[in-house]
C-alpha cells in the first residue's frame, strides 16, 4: 500500500555551532494507511518535532516530508493547508482550543472549511462531543471546561473531520489513567472500524501496548521498531 | 457565519482596546464629516456668491468673445430673445450686458474704468447689484429730468475722482461704429468698497451703454442663471442646443467664463485635502497600532487555526475582515453623532471671528453642506484606509508557521 506519509532522511537542527541541537536527525519512515502508530521515546527524543513535521506545520532543515507521494517543499500555502484540511486530524500535546469558540464551534470550525453544510455538522460535532463523554457541554467555551475536557474537545475537533490520519501529541498525558484508556479505546475503535490511520507519541507504557506499530526514537534519531498483530 | 462570528467575538475579547480604537476611527470619521461639509459649503457658498454676482452660471456671447472680449462681438438684446431665453426649462433668470473699457472724468481729475452696461430691471432679479449700494439708489433704465442718463460707481472710481453722490461724471471711449463716444452722466449711486471686485466699475443702464457704445438693440453677453451653480454645466449644454440654429452665437459655462477664478476654486479645495491626510494619517496610526497588537497576541491561534487547515488566505481575511467591521461599526456610531452636528453646520452655521477672503468673496459666516456625499465619502475614506493599514498585520498572520506560532501558546 502506498505510504500516506512518507519521510526521507528528515531532520530539524536547533542552534548552530557549539550550541547546535539535532532535535531529529536523517529519519525515515514511512506510515501506511490503517496503522496505528506510536512513537515513543525519553523527553526531549524528538517526538513533537517529528509529529510536527510529518503534519507540514514546521520546515524540516533535511530531508523532506511527503503527503501522499507529494513533497510539502513543492505544495503551495494553500495546498498544504488544504491537504491538512481535508486528511489530517491534529491533537496538540498543548490543547490549543480557539477561546473564542465554544466546545462545539471548535469542532464546526473544519467542516466549516470543508463546506460541509451547517446541519450535518451540528449533527456530526454533537454525536463526536457525545462520543469523548462531553454532552451538554457544546456550548462552554474552553476556559469554562476541565483541563482534560478541553483535550476531549481536541480530540473531537481532530476527529469529527473524519481525516485519514490523526496526529496526535502525548494526547492522554494531562487525562487521568481511566480517561486516557477510555480516549485511548475511543481512538482504536474509529481505527479498526473507519480504518483512520494514527499516530501518537506517548510516555505510557500501558499505552504502548495497544499500538500495532512501536517506533522508537532517542536523540532525533530512530533507534528501533516493533511490530505487533493487533491484539 | 461561523467566520463571522469569529471575527465579532474576537473583537469583543479586548473591550478596552476596541472601545479605544472605535473612539479613534469615530473621531476621525466625525472629523473628516465635519470639515469636509465645512469645506463644500464655503465653497458653495463663495462659487454660489460669485456666479451670480459676476459670471452667471452660464453666458451666451457671439462665438470668439469669451477668448477675445471685442465691443464689436455682439448678441442681440431684444425682448424676443428674452423670452425665449427664459422659457427654457433650466433657465431661471437671464439678462443682458454690455461691458467694455473707458476713461472716465471727474472734476479734476480721469480715472480708466470699465463700463458695463445692464438692464436695470433684470438685472435686479439677476446679480446682487441693488444689495450691493453703499450709498444712493438703484439708477433708473431712462434718463432723468435733465436728460442725463444715472449711474453706479465703484468705491475705488468715487475715490479716484473724488466725485460723490449728485455730481457728475464724464466717460469717453470708442464706439462699436468707431466713433468717438462721449457722455456726461450723473451719480446716484455708490457701490461696495475699494475690495470689491467691481471696484474699478461703472454701471449704466443699457439703454444708456447701447446709445454710447453706438450698439442699439444690442448686448455683449447674456448672463444665465439656472436654480443652482451645480447645474451649470447642463444649463450651458442646454442653451448650446438652443443655439444650434444660429451659429455665430455660443454659451459658456461660468468655469470657461472666469476660468482662473474656476482654477483657483480646483487648487484651494485641493489645498484643503492635506487636513484630510493629516486626520486620516492619525487614526490609521492609532489603528495600525491595535490591529498590529492584537495579531501579536493571537499568534499561537492563528498557528492553531492554520495547523488545523485554515488556509493563509483565509487568516488574511478574517483579520481584514475583523477590521472592516470595526471600520463599519465606527463609522454608523460615528454618523449619529455627525448627523445632528452637520445638520446645524448646515442650517445655522457659525459666523466667524475674523471675515475671510476667498478669491476676492469676502465671508463672514461658515456653513456647512448637507448633502449625502459629505457622509459616504468619509465612511469610505476611514473603511478603505483603515483596511489598507491591516493589510500588513493580516499578512504577516497570513504567513505563520503554524509551530512557531503555537510554540508561544
Ligand atoms: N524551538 C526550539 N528551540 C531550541 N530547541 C528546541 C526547540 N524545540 C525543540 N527543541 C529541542 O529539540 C529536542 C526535541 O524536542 P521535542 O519537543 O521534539 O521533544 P519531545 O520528544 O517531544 O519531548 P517531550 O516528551 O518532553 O514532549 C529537545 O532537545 C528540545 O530541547
Ligand atoms: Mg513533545
């Protein structure tokens, strides 16, 4: 099967000289539709910067990044923020909900780009807010939810776009272990069933074991990877 | 919507700052209404003043005269011509003058100045001739008892020959026949002060102006007054049509008529527009300043909004758009207060401390316009410059690198 993402000697440099930082350096990986991927490594391994590059939102110093067998380098502004649009589900390790918004418009918000119209995606962002155990909440804005709330509502805002990929940052590391499992399985269930490809960094070992795919980085540098049948 | 809403609500996250930059934008609009309506009425006013005064709005002389005023270029002055003149549907007053150059005599003393010759009777429903007697009375169109044909002088001709009201008064000059032309006439009236424009003029009644200048039945020009000024040029479209069928006559707007008056008006409401400059340079500062600010602030957001798909167009004009409802806002707040406060600019007005001279108009007293362009050009002024100045704020959002934007976060 075709890569969706595709990283070729990939790397993103902090610094120069003596102070010069190799947050990642010369990766390559490939993610193939339906896996579900974790990438797991010490702080600072390079987890975020990786994620980050992988979803276009930083420019790598080496190497490049493909989307579907295209080079970001070569997409345009408003390709790439078209390509995030329309494939790729973000989960910040930060939450970096729109204050403005409330939970539900937080999640309106991509449909919205999508132009999908208003009544579909009243009944989608409800089912989804419904779904990460946050009905009746819809209309609070984020600083009138918990902190592990408002990952839901990230959560949900990365999903109800029904992207084909989802890039998630520590996306159970603020949650209580049972609301971390529970997002956890809500993850691996759209996985199984829609086929939704993820990939998430995490430090938690009882997550680890759920994932199909172990990538594991230390220094910026792959150092070595586990595949498991699904469990 | 959603867009919108977004846009609304981000300008209401910063209460202080938008009421700020709201106050700055609404003044500047206040303002710009406010001077711009002071500035088109003066000018209405001194334009309105003057046409009617000198020019007319328009003028009908045989074709050549407006470039090289001879005595011998002629129009009829007939009673005929007259009415037809005046059933013309823009044409709400017309009369007849005859204007040249001659010298003039006092007791002792000789003065050059120039003739012009009016009717009397039109002529009073015409110009500000009869308002403008310092001192004496209107002339009569026929002679008096002795036979003498009456006259007005200007202050500077009364005081050049030293005459005054009851003496008498010698002109000599040429005749359009080419002869020598010589009158005696006598003074009963005195016009306007030594700064008029008419200053340097006397006026007879045209029977008397025909008889010495040897045109009988004629005139110079024809001054045409339509209901306003700003009418002119249809006015003088309308009498060139009415003219079609006698070629050797032509009108003339009053802007080809005094033309360096017409371009002394262009340069001054030009002139004017540095206030305009300075007002809008002020707001755009104070509004570059916040929208410049508030962009700052929401660095991280317009990171996320891009991380998840918002395309950097998009960013660009939600924050131009932003903008513009502030711009819009302001400016509809802005018209309540302008709308009461140029309404009394525009029926009372405000008499000024010191008269003021424009191109020879002398004005003691301001008003403004009232007009619906006195309001909608400053709205458009304030939104189109003010969505200029977020131009940059929104571009540089626009380019965000969505993780250095949300590193700050
Ligand atoms: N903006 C930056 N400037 C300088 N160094 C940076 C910057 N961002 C990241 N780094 C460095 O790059 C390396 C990788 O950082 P990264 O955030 O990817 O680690 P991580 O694996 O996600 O860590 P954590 O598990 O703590 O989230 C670290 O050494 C970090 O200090
Ligand atoms: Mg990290």
């Amino acid at each position: 099967m075709k890569p969706v993402i595709e990283t070729r000697q990939l790397g993103r440099f902090y610094g120069e000289g003596d102070t010069l930082v190799r947050a990642l350096h010369q990766v390559d990986l490939q993610i193939e539709p339906g896996e579900f991927t974790a990438i797991v490594g010490p702080s600072g391994s390079g987890k975020s910067t990786l994620l980050q590059l992988m979803g276009g939102l930083d420019n790598p110093d080496e190497g490049t990044v493909l989307l579907k067998e295209k080079a970001i380098s070569e997409m345009s502004g408003r390709e790439l923020s078209d390509f995030r649009r329309d494939h790729i589900g973000f989960i910040f390790q930060a939450y970096n909900l729109i204050p403005v918004l409330s939970a539900a418009e937080n999640c309106e918000y991509i449909m919205l780009l999508q132009g999908i119209p208003a009544a579909e995606r009243k009944a989608r962002v409800y089912a989804m807010l419904e779904q990460v155990g946050l009905k009746g909440k819809e209309q609070r804005l984020p600083n009138q939810l918990s902190g592990g709330q408002q990952q839901r509502v990230a959560v949900a805002r990365a999903m109800v776009s029904r992207p084909d990929i989802i890039l998630a940052d520590e996306p159970t590391a603020n949650l209580d272990s049972q609301t971390g499992m529970d997002l956890l399985d809500m993850m691996h269930e759209l996985n199984r069933q829609q086929g939704m490809t993820f990939v998430f960094s995490t430090h938690d070992p009882k997550i680890m074991e759920r994932a199909s795919r172990l990538i594991h980085i230390e220094d910026g540098r792959v150092i070595g990877e586990q595949r498991r049948d699904e469990g | 919507m959603l867009m919108l809403r977004l846009a609304f609500r981000n300008i209401l996250r910063n209460k202080r700052r938008t009421v700020l930059t709201m106050l700055s934008m609404l003044g500047g609009y206040v303002l710009l209404v406010l001077s711009l309506s002071v500035q088109n009425g003066s000018y209405e006013q001194v334009i309105d003043f003057f046409t009617k005064d000198s020019t007319g709005h328009a003028q009908i002389s045989e074709v050549g005269y407006q470039q090289r005023a001879t005595l011998y270029k002629a129009v009829p002055a007939s009673d005929a011509f007259y009415q037809q003149l005046t059933s013309l549907p823009l044409v709400s007053a017309a009369a007849p003058r005859i204007k040249s150059g001659a010298l003039a005599y006092g007791e002792t003393k000789s003065f050059p100045v120039q003739v012009v010759g009016v009717d009397a009777q039109k002529e009073a429903g015409l110009s500000f001739l009869a308002e403008k007697i310092k001192q004496g009375r209107y002339f009569n169109a026929q002679p008096n008892s002795d036979g003498y044909f009456e006259v007005m002088v200007g202050a500077a001709v009364a005081r050049q020959l030293q005459v005054a009201l009851g003496d008498e008064l010698v002109l000599i000059s040429q005749g359009a026949d080419g002869s020598l032309a010589n009158d005696l006439f006598s003074i009963v009236g005195l016009i306007g002060s030594t700064e008029s424009l008419d200053a340097r003029t006397v006026y007879l009644p045209l029977l008397a102006a025909q008889n010495f200048f040897a045109m009988p039945g004629e005139a110079h020009y024809w001054v045409v007054l339509a209901g306003n000024y700003r009418q002119s040029d249809e006015l003088t479209a309308q009498l060139n049509q009415w003219l079609a069928d006698r070629p050797e006559l032509e009108a003339a707007s009053w802007k080809v008529v005094s033309e360096e008056f017409y371009k002394t008006m262009q340069a001054d409401i030009e002139g004017g527009y540095i206030f305009y400059y300075i007002i809008i340079f002020l707001v755009c500062i104070g509004v570059l300043n916040t929208v410049l600010m508030s962009v700052l602030e929401r660095t991280g957001e317009f990171g996320v909004l891009k991380a998840i798909g918002t395309s950097p167009s998009r960013l660009f004009f939600l924050i131009i758009q932003e903008t513009l409802l502030l711009a819009g806002l302001s400016c509809l707040f802005g018209l309540l207060a302008a709308l009461p406060l140029n309404y009394w600019l525009a029926s009372t007005g405000f008499a000024l401390p010191e008269p003021m001279e424009i191109s020879g108009v002398v004005m003691a007293h301001m008003k403004g316009q009232w007009d619906l362009a006195v309001f909608v050009e400053p709205a458009l002024i304030v939104i189109g410059s003010v969505a200029l100045i977020a131009v940059f704020p929104a571009l540089k959002a626009a380019r965000i690198v969505p993780v250095d934007a949300m590193r700050g976060l």
